[in-house]
C-alpha cells in the first residue's frame, strides 16, 4: 500500500512540475525592471522572458512583443529556449510514462520487486527533466544577481529576479522528487 501512494504522490509531483515547467517556458516574468532609487515614481514595469518582452503601465496596460529574429537573440537565450522547449516535452513524456508505470506495476507475493519498465523511465526521465529546467533557470538569476551589484551596470539597466524563475526552481525541486521516488523503488 506504501508503495501505491509513493507511486501517487510521484505522479502529483511530476504533474506540478511539468504544468510548472510550461508555465515557466511560456512566461514574460524572467527579469524584471529594478528601480532602487526610491524618490521616483514607477509608472512603468518591464518584463523580459524566453519568447517576448512586456511592458506594463501603472499595472493598468500591458503590451508585450514577440522578438522579431530568431538570429538577432544573445546565444544563452537561445540555449534557455532550447532547454526549457526540450524540457517541456520530456516532462509530458515523463508524465506519460508514469501514468502507464503506476497503471501496469504489479507486486505480488511472488514477485515483490515487480517495478514495470515504465516507472524506472519515469523516474530518470523525471530527473533529466528536472536538471534541464534548473540549468536556465539558475544561470539566468545568477547573471541577474551578478548584474544587479555590478555598479558598471547603469541604473535603468538593472533587473530583478521574475516570478518565472521561482516557478521554474519549484518545478525542478518537484519533478527531481518524483524521479526520486520513481527511482527508489
């Protein structure tokens, strides 16, 4: 019976992280503009993410814009894109085989180290996909980090970290658990 709610929770886990994992991708939050001098008024907030840049007016308006050339994007953008899309695909895959692994694993009296081929792929699927959103994530609020305390940095020029890169280190922490729990078996 144990074992049935570890394979549950695992499944919990890792479709949190995969819905995470997508949010994270799809979302304009990764910087945000930073204003520390506080005698100003801040009637505008920039948002920056994977696919497209947002501007929000006194939290009333927003306008956001798709870059325009693939070509034109900082080469670790481009590998954060490639990651996260990569990442988003095996999360759905991982859940997929998880959701057969918990459906097909019999233990038995006979065999009680039954554990179906599934759950195992699940499990180091789970843990791939979890490294592969963690890389992006960290790198970009630690460049964030170093650039906010940077004082070559200009003002205007700083950013702080957005709420997709929280999601993004709560979806790695969930699917590398339920790889965990699919691996520990």
């Amino acid at each position: 019976m144990a074992c049935c709610m570890l394979q549950i929770t695992g499944l919990i886990f890792g479709g949190v992280g995969m819905v995470g994992t997508l949010a994270a991708t799809v979302m304009p939050q990764w910087r945000v503009s930073a204003y520390i001098d506080g005698n100003i008024v801040v009637f505008e907030t920039i948002w920056e993410g994977l696919w497209m840049d947002c501007v929000s007016q006194l939290g009333i308006r927003l306008q956001c814009k798709f870059y325009d050339s693939v070509l034109a994007l900082p080469p670790p953008l481009e590998a954060f894109r490639a990651l996260m899309c990569i990442a988003v695909i095996l999360s759905i895959i991982s859940f997929l085989l998880a959701i057969v692994g918990v459906k097909y694993t019999h233990r038995t009296k006979e065999d009680p180290q039954g554990i179906s081929i599934f759950i195992l792929g699940a499990g180091v699927a789970f843990l791939l996909t979890g490294t592969l959103v963690l890389i992006p994530v960290s790198w970009t609020g630690g460049s964030i980090i170093r650039d906010f305390y940077d004082p070559k940095v200009p003002m205007p020029l700083k950013r702080e970290l957005g709420a997709a890169l929280y999601v993004g280190w709560v979806s790695t922490a969930l699917l590398i658990a339920a790889g965990a729990m699919y691996c520990g078996f």
